[in-house]
C-alpha cells in the first residue's frame, strides 16, 4: 500500500503540466473524521438529499425493486457508510417480511465495526454479514451463494470516477450479478454552479483541510516536505459537463522532495486531486450503454439534486 502511494505520488507529481494525485489518498484517519464533517455542513447538501430518499421514499424504492416475496436476497452495500440512509431501507424490508440479508462490504474494518454495531441496536432482528474485502473480491465471492443480488452504491461514490473508469465499474459489477439482479445507484445531479461549488468550498474551511490534508499526509507516510502555508484549496465547477475538480494550487514558485526525487512547482501552478461528476440521464445512458446493465426507475429528492437510480442486469 506504502509502495503504491509513493509510486502514485512519484508519477503523478513528476510530470511537467497536469499534476496530479489519486483522490483516494484523502481518507487516513484524519481524512475519515473530514469527511463525515463534510456531509454536516449545511453547504454539502447530497448527504442529506440522499437521506431524504432513503426517509420519505422508501416505498418507492422497495416498489422499484419490485422484490419476489419467495426469493433469498443478499443486499451489498459498497462502502459501508454509517448506515444512516440503509437503516431505513432495511426497516421496511424486515417489517416487510422479506428474505434477506445485509452484507455491507468495505476495505475499512472500523467502517464495518461501526455500522455493525449501529444496526445491531436499531434493528435486532436484521441479518447482518460484514464482509472486510475488496468490492470485486466479496462480489466473487457471493456470486454462488443462490441469492438475488440488490447492490447498493450510495453517496455519489461514483462521481469520484471519470466518465470511462464509472463505465469499467459498472461493466464490472455487471458481471459480477445475474440476470436480474438490481443496483441502486446514488447520484448527485447537475444543477447551477452556485449551489455545487459551495459543497466544494465551504465557508467553514472543513473541504479545504480535507484535501491539504493530503499534504501532511504525504509528509507524515512518505517523508515529503510540503509547506502547508506554500499551498492552498482550489476547487471549480465546470457547469457545461458537469464536473467539479479540486485542486490544490501553489502559491509561489516552490520544490519539494521526495528522497531522491525533486518536484517544482510554479507559481499559480495547480495538482489535481479529485472530480465529482454530476449526473443527469444522458450521463448514466451513455455510461450503461456499454455495460450489459439497464436503468429501471429513478427516484429524487424534493429538490431534485440527488437521484437513487435502480438498475438491472
Ligand atoms: C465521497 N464523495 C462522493 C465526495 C464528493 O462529493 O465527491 C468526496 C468529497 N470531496 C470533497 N467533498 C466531498
């Protein structure tokens, strides 16, 4: 993991024009704790819209799943969040009487010991398989257990990917599923940039440590020497395609090493570090288009600015 973190960091910050580090690097510990401060600012809105859906539309989802009350299903969450919106998805379903189980997986075990623990004092009854992996790995390994499949992938995770990585997911995930078997997918929509780039960039600084964050980050695991105060958030929407990017600019003419590497940074001089797309329907057309999986109902908020797709094999 170390190994790879320095490669990344090497190849991405050794080039001449385009600089740029993997989003990925932003959740350390410190990182975690950002984020879920991040989903309570009254800027960052998709937490919240999302959670709207997961409340007031519950019906609509199970309806739009249109579940077979003699099937066994095995509900997979990816990334396994705090189990706040899922809590209520699986009140219904056990209040519903159906046959299934829950099997969050994620690659963070306090992820899992938290939500594990959240949902065992919520609802006692419900089945629970935490599953410690890979998402691919703990697909495979479900793929013969004779359930249905219901794969939840909430929270906009999918905007972290560009257009052509979001399709190899989903292709994947296809494969992964049989005929029939349904993904509820979260994401955040386009809208006007006054709303979006506010979530990016919120009064309170919390989203502009989150991504310096990454700076002492490198410091700390790789030995690097960023100056914090040589550097600050800036992040754009680009409301034409519908993509918000962070960056992180230098503010002087500055270099920093890696051992026997040296990277330079001019003046104004930006690293990209992440995007966070948004979604209307031709986006997740032309993103299914070339994945054998189709789209089957969609279900907003009242404002409109977060939609739950279901989809289907
Ligand atoms: C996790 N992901 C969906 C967040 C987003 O909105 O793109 C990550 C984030 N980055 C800055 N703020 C939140």
């Amino acid at each position: 993991m170390l190994e790879e973190f320095k490669n990344d960091v090497i190849e991405g910050l050794s080039r001449i024009t385009n600089k740029a580090l993997p989003s990925k690097y932003f959740y350390d510990k410190r990182g975690d704790d950002l984020f879920v401060k991040i989903t309570q600012l009254p800027e960052y809105y998709l937490t919240r819209a999302e959670m709207e859906i997961f409340q007031k539309r519950t019906a609509d989802i199970i309806a739009a799943l249109d579940l077979d009350s003699k099937k066994r299903y095995s509900l997979v969450e990816l990334g396994a969040g705090d189990g706040t919106k899922t809590v209520h998805l699986l009140r219904a379903l056990v209040e519903g009487n159906f046959d299934f189980e829950y099997l969050p997986v994620d690659i963070s075990s306090d992820a899992l010991d938290g939500i594990a623990a959240f949902l065992n004092a919520e609802l006692p009854a419900l089945a629970i398989k935490p599953s410690h992996s890979d998402y691919f790995k703990a697909l495979e390994n479900f793929k013969q257990d004779g359930t249905a499949k219901i794969i939840l992938f909430l929270g906009s995770n999918i905007g972290n990917l560009t257009d052509d990585q979001a399709t190899e997911f989903i292709y994947r995930l296809g494969s992964s599923l049989g005929v029939g078997d349904k993904i509820i997918l979260g994401v955040d929509l386009k809208k006007a940039k006054e709303i979006i780039l506010p979530a990016y960039n919120d009064q309170q600084g919390v989203t502009a440590e989150f991504n310096l964050n990454l700076l002492d980050r490198m410091n700390r695991e790789l030995g690097t020497n960023f100056k914090r105060t040589g550097f600050i958030h800036a992040p754009i929407y680009d409301e034409e395609v519908g993509i918000a990017k962070s960056y992180i600019k230098s503010l002087q003419r500055q270099s920093v090493t890696l051992g026997r590497h040296r990277f330079s940074f001019a003046k104004d001089e930006l690293i990209h570090l992440e995007v966070s797309r948004k979604y209307d329907d031709d986006v997740v057309k032309q993103i299914l288009s070339r994945t054998d999986i189709t789209w089957e109902h969609k279900i907003t908020d009242s404002n409109n600015f977060f939609a739950d797709y279901i989809l289907q094999r």
